[in-house]
C-alpha cells in the first residue's frame, strides 16, 4: 500500500513563505553582483550564515561533532551544496535574467531523482518517475531554447552553468543522506557552511583580490537578505517543514519559487522572459507533480 504524508494547513503556509523568500534570494544576489565579485558574493552568503546558524546551534545547546570523518564530510557537503552552485548559479546570473535563472534551477528535482536512483536501491528509477523526468528535461531544453544547442555563446554558457549547478544541488542531496543524516539538522547546516566558507574565503581573496567592506547599503540590505534569511533562515525552515510535510511534499516548493523571481525580476530589474521560458516552466512544473505523485499516481 503506498501512502503519502499529507500537507496540513500550516505546512502549506510555510512551504509558501519557503517559496516568496528562495524566489526572493534570485534578486538580492543579482543587485550584491552590481557592486560585489562573483567568489566574494558566495562567501558574504556562506560566512555570514554560518556565523548565524552556529549561534542557533549553541543557543540550543546542541552537542558539536568531535569526528575528523564528520567534518570531511561537512568539507565535501559544502563544496556540493554551496561552493559549487552558489557560485556557478551567481555568475550565471550575470547573464541571464533571475526568472530564467530561478527555473532552470527548478530542474535540481529533476537531478535528484536520477542522482538518486543511482545511488540508493530503495530510489530505483519506476516507469512513474522516468515520465516527470523526461518531462522535466523536456522543460528545461524548451526553456533554454533548442537555438542555444547550436550556439555555444555566453548566455548558453551561462545557462549550462546553473544546470551544472543545480546537478551540484543534487550529489548534495546524495551525500547529505549517506553520510550526514543522523546529525540534528541545525549542526548538519552550520557544519556544511563551515566547510563552504573555509574554501571560499582564500579562493575569494585570490580571485576578487581582498575583501571590501565599504559596500553601498542597497547592497548590505541585499547580502543581509540571501545570507541570513535565505541562506540561515530557510535552511532553518526548510527542516521544519521536511519534519511536517515529507521530503517528497516539500519537493513542490521548487515550483513556487520561480513565479516569486519572474515577478521580482519585472518589477525591479525591467526584466521580461520568453514565451519559451514559460513554455518550459510549465512542462517543468508538470514532470515535478508526476514525481511527486500528484499527478498519474494510484491512490491506493
């Protein structure tokens, strides 16, 4: 008999609020970009997070891991799930539009399942599953355009590197639930944070040049905002709601953040997307409800 944990009220409520402040996140870094280097973009994202989550950690008196091995894991934890596609999804963003940036990022469900199915035998790739796949890949190619097959320029290059990063998204995922899983969510974020940011900070240094703080206040607002609410709060939400609703519920969220960025992005940067990109949204919304099993699933 296969069951599905049900979304209560206030699950919903809250996978919304997840929605409005990811979809959000698309911005903020787009406006730091204007004044901030790619590398040194990510690190004011994973530092200034960390700091906040450690102070969480140690406010609810959580005991911190002591393993060598548990703290390479957090090195490699962050470099899938933050060094990697912080970085690849911030550059690309220098060259494409945040609603673009934000639906291609979406496909992160996509990557996971198969990700997934290769790795762990209890994720194995059904007939169900491989349908929302190729949807999802359908989606993505119709939201890139097939033009940008032909053309190898900056902004399919562009596009690619969010892909890659959110494939990066997905061996994150991965690794999280083999080696990461039986630690309190808030240590497992704040450690994986501390890894990004021991990579970051020389690598920032060396291909930004030093650090500079005398940043323009829109652009401390902006790194406030996808530091510490996007970043440290939503990881912080994002457990809560896993707890409520069940990681497959809560994989309808990556659905709710495009709409957030799209208008975001028309309201405040004047940007405007394709037919296609909406196209592809579409066909990738509707292999992420087949995935989830809201659409084309026997309620048994």
């Amino acid at each position: 008999m296969n069951t599905q944990k049900s979304i209560s009220g206030r699950a919903w409520a809250e996978m919304l609020l997840l929605g409005l402040i990811w979809g959000g996140s698309f911005l903020s870094i787009r406006i730091a970009l204007n004044e901030v280097p790619v590398v040194t973009t990510v690190l004011h994202r994973t530092g200034w997070a960390m700091l906040l989550l450690w102070g969480v950690v140690w406010a609810k008196r959580l005991p911190i891991p002591r393993d060598p091995r548990v703290w390479a894991a957090f090195l490699i934890m962050g470099l899938l799930n933050n060094v990697i596609p912080f970085a690849l999804m911030a550059w690309g963003q220098l060259h494409i539009e945040t609603g673009l940036t934000s639906i291609l990022n979406a496909a992160t469900a996509i990557f996971g399942v198969i990700v997934a199915s290769a790795v762990f035998a209890d994720e194995r790739l059904t007939l169900r599953r491989a349908i929302g796949v190729g949807l999802g890949f359908l989606g993505v190619a119709t939201a890139i355009g097939l033009d940008a097959f032909a053309s190898f320029d900056l902004r399919s290059t562009a596009q690619l590197a969010v892909l890659a990063g959110a494939l990066g998204y997905a061996f994150a995922s991965a690794w999280a639930r083999a080696r990461l899983g039986q630690l309190p969510p808030q240590i497992a974020a704040a450690g994986m944070l501390s890894g990004s940011t021991l990579m970051l900070l020389p690598a920032a240094i060396l291909i930004d040049g030093p650090i500079a703080f005398d940043l323009q206040p829109v652009t401390w607002l902006a790194i406030a905002y996808y530091a510490l609410i996007a970043t440290a709060g939503a990881y912080l939400l994002y457990y809560r709601i896993l707890g409520m609703a069940g990681s497959g519920n809560l994989m309808l969220v990556t659905l709710l953040i495009p709409p957030v960025a799209i208008t975001l992005g028309a309201l405040v940067l004047g940007e405007s997307l394709s037919p296609q990109a909406y196209a592809g949204f579409a066909l990738l919304a509707l292999g992420l409800l087949i995935l989830n099993g809201n659409i084309g699933k026997r309620r048994d």
